[in-house]
C-alpha cells in the first residue's frame, strides 16, 4: 500500500513541476526537457523488460492460453472503447465527431486505460499469502497478457498518426521480426538479472532505438525518420531471458526506485497548462485535443471520476468467463484487473510525442492517479472476495 501511494504523490509531484519548472528554468528547460525524457525512457525499458521477464508459458502448451489470451485482450480493450467514446462525444464538441484526426488521437489518449499493472499486481497480491491460489495464476497470465496486447495495438495506433509512409512497412517489419525472435528464443538465454544489468539492456535498447531513428533521420529528414518506441523491443529482451527470482531487499529497492523515478517523471513530461487556454499555444503544433479550452477543476474532477468508472467497469469483462469457477474468485479476478501503473503512463507519455493535450490529456493523467490512489482498496476487496472463495487455503 505504501507502494502504491508513493507512486500517486510521486505523479503529482511530477504534475506540479511541470507546471513550474518552464517558468524557472527558462532557456534551460529545452535541456532539461531533454534530459528528463531521456531518463524516462530508459526507466520505461528497465519495467518493460522486467513485465518480459514475467512472460512464463509453457511452449508445447500454447493451444490452452489461446482463450486467456482473447479475455485478456478483451479486458484491455473494452475500458478502451469507453473512454474513446466519451473522450469523443462527451468531451469534444459535435463538430469534431466525424473528424478522423479527432477519432485518432482520442483512440490514441485512451489507450493509457487498457494495461492492468503487473508489477503492483503482483506484489500486492503476493503479500496477501494469495500467491497460490487460481485466481493469482489466472491474473498473472491476463495481466501479462494485457500489457502485451497494449504494446501490439500501440503500434497501428501510431503508424495512424504518422499516415501510410514506407516507414510503416520497415515498423511492421521490425516488429513482427521481434515478436518471432521473441517466441522462438522465449527464456533462452541465461542472462545476468540483477538490477545492474537490468539497466543497462535498458540503456542498451533505448540506444539502438534512438541510434535507428537518428541514422534514418539524417538520411531521409526527420519525417523520414524511423520511431521505433522501447515498449516492445524491451519487452521482448526481457522474454528472451531465462526468468530468475531475484529476491533480495536491494534488487527491490532499486526496482522500486526506478518505477517511483518513472512516475515522478512521467508527471514532469506533462504540457504547461495552468495559466493557458489552449495547449498548443505553447508548443507551436496543432492537434484536435491540444486545441481544446482549459474547463474548470471542478469539471475536470467530474470528468475523472466518470472515466476512472468506465475504466474500471470495463475490466469486469472476465467475471463472464471461467464459470466452473465462483463468482467470487471471478470477481475477485476481474478488480484484480483495475491497477493502472507504469505501462498506464508510459501510453501517455507516448501520446504527449504526437503533441496531444488539453483536457483529455489533464483528465487521463489525474485518472492513473485516483486508481493508484485506490490501488489499495482494490486489493484489500480482492483479499474478501478471495477468503470468500477460498476460505484460509487458497487453492
């Protein structure tokens, strides 16, 4: 729980300093700017290849996670669409209804709410003495398996924002090369795992994507540039690698300290907003959701709530399948579902890359910050449901 908690005040502490730091920094904030992206990146990797490092199936047994695989691709994207279809017809004015750029960005924006967090997840439960029960084996497969499905629906998302350029095709590529390296060398390799070399793959992966798009870059101009974002490749490096339990208090600490680095960065990463009508003011770019007005805080709070429901709500979807099992470990598998996290911020950080903003932008920020608020009363829900289920003895 006081995991969770320091991830909320650590966004919005980071959410503040954004708003401050352009006005103290001044000339220098470019490079801050740059500076801090950077070091978000790399976080992003170092989480993205411990999530991989979570990807444990049984090869030979691929046929039987295939129904996991579709509920949790289900669970991802029902949240999704709701929150798509509010952005859309109750965020935005009529006008932009049938306005395709409108519908990718928003499409784009309300990805944040499909990614259930693995690492909170886990632990949380973990603690609770649930470890081996159904309802923890079957939540460690949808979760990991959301968070995948997150990461491969990024992709056309972004190939959408960019139009269909060559690069798409050498994207597609790359990609589907990844994934087929990533099954066929699943848990090859005996990697070192401790946290030290954690981050340096990290910095290694963010390296060869940032060196792919500067080479291509130069090459072609920067419209020609190949993005390829670390989300993927990290997970997949991270699937690569022969899983060990490293337990110790330190390899925790620094896991820990690099999530909680994250999120505070994550919360820095954000558009200067207070003082401004319009976000694209400050960035000179143009977008349907930065060009929208700043709404009051109170209409925003409003707006929160309503989209945390949605959310939250669409992540029942599991409690309609499994039914040889309770309704109370379903459930209890389903809330287990809500936590939002790292991946959560790391889709809006993406966005901010394509100039997204506005109030949309501000409302899906403060949403991960009330789930991970409530990141605890979940869990402790879960916990009822399970002793409901289970009794003492998990099973």
């Amino acid at each position: 729980m006081k995991k969770v908690l320091t991830f909320s005040l650590l966004l919005v502490l980071g959410l503040v300093a954004s708003q401050l730091l352009p006005g103290l920094l001044g000339a220098d904030y470019a490079s801050f700017k740059m500076c801090s992206d950077t070091l978000l990146y790399v976080c992003l990797a170092f989480i993205m290849i411990n999530v991989g490092r979570e990807f444990e199936i049984e090869k030979g047994e691929w046929r039987s996670y295939v129904s996991d695989y579709f509920i949790a691709m289900a669970t991802a994207a029902v949240p999704w669409i709701f929150i798509t279809l509010y952005y859309m017809f109750v965020m935005l004015p009529s006008v932009y209804w049938g306005d395709a750029e409108a519908w990718k960005e928003n499409l784009l924006l309300s990805r944040f709410a499909a990614p259930t967090s693995a690492g909170i997840l886990f632990t949380m439960l973990a603690a609770l003495h649930l470890k081996s029960s159904w309802m923890y084996r079957k939540i460690q497969v949808l979760a990991i398996f959301d968070d995948l499905d997150t990461i491969l629906l990024m992709i056309p998302l972004q190939i959408a924002m960019i139009g269909l350029q060559w690069q798409m095709f050498v994207v597609v590529a790359i990609v589907t090369l990844l994934l087929v390296a990533g099954w066929r060398k699943l848990g090859h390799y005996d990697l070192r795992q401790d946290w030290k070399s954690i981050l340096l793959y990290a910095v290694v992966v963010f390296a060869l994507t940032q060196g792919l798009y500067a080479l291509t870059a130069s090459l072609f101009g920067e419209s020609g540039g190949i993005h390829i974002e670390v989300l993927l490749p990290a997970f997949v490096l991270g699937m690569t690698m022969r899983h060990r339990h490293v337990d110790s208090a330190a390899e925790a600490r620094a896991s820990s300290f690099v999530s909680f680095l994250f999120m505070f960065l994550v919360g820095v990463s954000m558009p200067l907003f207070i003082g401004v009508q319009h976000a694209e003011a400050l960035s000179g770019h143009h977008s349907v959701t930065g060009s929208q007005p700043m709404m009051s805080w109170g209409t925003i709070a409003v707006h929160v709530l309503i989209v945390s429901l949605l959310s939250n709500l669409g992540k029942l979807f599991p409690v309609f399948f499994y039914r040889d099992r309770k309704l109370s470990e379903r459930l209890a598998l389903s809330i287990g579902m809500f936590t939002r996290g790292e991946v959560g911020a790391g889709v809006i950080f993406i966005a901010l890359g394509y100039n997204l903003g506005g109030p949309v932008l501000i409302v899906s920020v403060l949403t991960i910050v009330l789930n991970l608020i409530l990141t605890g009363g979940f869990v402790l829900l879960v916990k009822r449901l399970a002793l409901k289920a289970y009794g003492t003895q998990p099973s």
